[in-house]
C-alpha cells in the first residue's frame, strides 16, 4: 500500500505518512492504513541519524517522533489519534467493534501496549540508559518491561479470545499488538512458551496480507542485516529515499523514576522527570495554540481536558516544573480549579490523601 514519494509528483489528496522501518508505532499506522486499503507515501525518517530531531520534523510533530501522518494539509501525531482518525473519516473495515465490552477490551490492550510497553522501551530511553547505567543493562530493561506487560495481556485477553485478540475479526488490539509481539519475538527473542495466547495470536497475524505488508523488513528504508558480519545492507531505495525531506501524557514516569532513582542515582529522577515533561509540555503548547479557548479544544470539556488537568497538576505542584513557557497550560490549570468536578478529584481532596 506504502509508495516512495521521490521523483513523484506531490498530491494533497493522498496520505503521508513519516515513519522509520522499525519503528513499532510507526507499523501500527501502516498496519491500520492497510486494512482501510489507504494509500499512502511513505517518507522515512531515520531515527538512528536523529532526523526526527531536525528543525523541519519538528514543525510537523514538535515531540520529535514517528509516525507523523499527513491527510492533504492535516497534519497528524501520535499513533492512536492518528488511528482515531482514520477510523473516524474512513469508517469501512471499522476497527472498533459494537459491543462495549469488546470495545474496551480493544482500547485497553491498545493502552497497556501504548503506554506500559512501548514508552518504557523508547530510543531516547535506551539511550539514556545505556548511557547512564551502562549498555549491557538496556536489553535486561526491555525484557522486564515486556514481562510485565505481556503478563498484564495474557490475563486481560484470556477470555475474549478468537482467532484474533477479541474474536474472529481483526480490530484496534490486534493493530497495537501485532508490532509489539513482532518485537518481542523476532527482534528480541523473548520466551513465546512464557505467553501462549500472544505468541499464537503473533502465527495469526504473520498470515494476514496488512499486517505482512506493514512489517518493518518489508518498508522502503529496511535496512537487513548480514546474520555472519552484523554488517547493514542498504537497499538501494533507502540511499535514494533517505536524502529526500522528509500524548505524551500517559508514560509510566513511575516505573521509570524508580529504575533512575535505583540505577542511576535519587538525585537523577528529578530532572529527567521535568526534562521529559517539558519535551511533552512545549509539543502540547504548540498543538493547542489554536485550538484552545477557554478549555483545550474550545469552551466545553473534552477528553484532551481530562488528561491535560492532572498532569498539568502533577507537573506544578509535584514536579515544580517551571511553567513561564507554558502559558496556555498554566492557564488551562488555573480554568480546571475552578471546576468543580475537576477540583473533586485533585489528589489532596481523596480520602487516602497524605497531608
Ligand atoms: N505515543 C507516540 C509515541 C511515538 C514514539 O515513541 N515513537 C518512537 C518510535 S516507535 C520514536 O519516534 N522515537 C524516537 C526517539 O526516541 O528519539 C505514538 O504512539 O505515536
């Protein structure tokens, strides 16, 4: 479905999409983009270079990751509301099944793999680990986070199981899981006895013609590596294509502080925290600046408003983050405390709250 843009004529009513081969939320786009039978060029964007940290990527997506995906002028981040989207304005082959139970089996499977597996494995956290803790320690770092998801998974889907994550037809928890499981088995070796019902779940997808055509050995920019030298082979699409241009909320800071605070050093967790909150904060800034009015996306409250409030919460008054380049944040805060049933909900208003 993917075609390189190079030597091609721009179209405006075609889809972009700015992805890196190995990039697993980048394959859960593809992947979505497949079923649908969208096209779509295919930009690269090559992590390893740092090119999702250049001045023109981070005009498209200011948190400098993949994918990005482009509907004519419409420029999308983050791979759920990408997902979201295509689902909303395509709305044939639907990901999202009727029945509610289903449905919310989908959406959190689609979470624990967003936002418990995928940002705990993240390039600038490997980086950061290999570096301050030492590089053997990241694959011992990856490992555990996988363990502790996949376990999550395996309970959550045990009864609602089909061919597929929720049943006989594929939807959003086989589009989360597939790269992830991808990951696991074939780039990291995880034990597939360990998890019966994801690694039977991974045979299925491998012979479903979308999830095939999206895998990372199949994209543009692969690059194969030599099994005897570990030397890169370069297809040579990937020199041609690479000189062309090409919510943050929900980390688990928790799981992570601790890691720093035991690894690296207690004096480490503060400032990693605030340096990954502002990264997250000033994408925010700059996503919302016109859209926001009175609330995030105008003057009534809406799911961007419920996730915005605590962590804006959090960032002051448990991070001290420093708030004078966020004014439409600090403002948002201010608007939340004074609605009740987001001032209800504040941490210190709960019964458990330590004072
Ligand atoms: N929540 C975002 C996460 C995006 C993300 O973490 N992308 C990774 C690749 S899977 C990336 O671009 N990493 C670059 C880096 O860490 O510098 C999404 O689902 O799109």
């Amino acid at each position: 479905m993917a075609s390189a843009s190079v030597g091609e004529e721009e179209d405006n009513n075609k889809l972009t999409l700015y992805s890196y081969w190995r990039s697993s939320c980048s394959f859960r786009v593809r992947i979505a983009l497949n079923l649908k039978g969208l096209k779509y060029h295919y930009k690269p964007v090559n992590l390893l270079k740092g090119e999702q940290s250049r001045p023109e990527f981070l005009q498209l997506n200011p948190v400098g990751f993949v994918p990005v995906l482009l509907d004519g002028h419409t420029v999308l981040y983050d791979s759920f509301a990408i997902i979201m989207y295509l689902e909303d304005k395509y709305p044939h082959n639907p990901l999202l099944p009727l029945d509610i139970t289903k449905r919310t089996i989908n959406f959190q499977a689609a979470t624990i793999v967003s936002s418990t597996i995928q940002p705990l494995t993240n390039l600038n956290l490997l980086n950061y680990i290999g570096e301050k803790v030492g590089p053997d320690e990241k694959l011992p770092w990856i490992l555990s986070v996988f363990r502790r998801g996949f376990t999550a998974l395996e309970k959550l889907l045990k009864d609602h199981t089909g061919r597929y994550a929720t049943g006989d037809e594929v939807f959003l928890a086989d589009v989360f899981l597939a790269p992830q499981l991808h990951a696991a088995f074939k780039r990291y070796s995880v034990n597939k006895d360990e998890f019966p019902i994801l690694a039977r779940l991974h045979e299925a997808y491998n012979e479903i013609p979308a999830f095939q055509e999206a895998l990372p050995e199949n994209q543009p920019d692969a690059v194969h590596y030599c099994i005897h030298t570990g030397v890169a082979r370069v297809p040579s699409e990937y020199e041609l294509l690479s000189t062309s241009k090409v919510l943050l909320l929900s980390y688990s800071f928790a799981i992570i502080m601790n890691y720093i605070g035991e690894k690296v050093g207690p004096d480490e967790k503060l400032p990693w925290t605030q340096s990954a909150i502002r990264k997250g904060f000033t994408a925010l800034e700059n996503l919302l600046k016109d859209h926001a009015r009175r609330y995030a996306t105008g003057d009534e409250i809406y799911l961007a408003d419920l996730f915005l409030a605590p962590q804006i919460d959090a960032a002051i008054n448990i991070f001290k983050v420093d708030m004078k380049e966020f004014p439409t944040l600090s403002r948002l805060h201010e608007t939340y405390n004074e609605i009740p049933a987001f001032r209800e909900a504040l941490p210190e208003n709960q019964p458990d709250a330590v004072h």
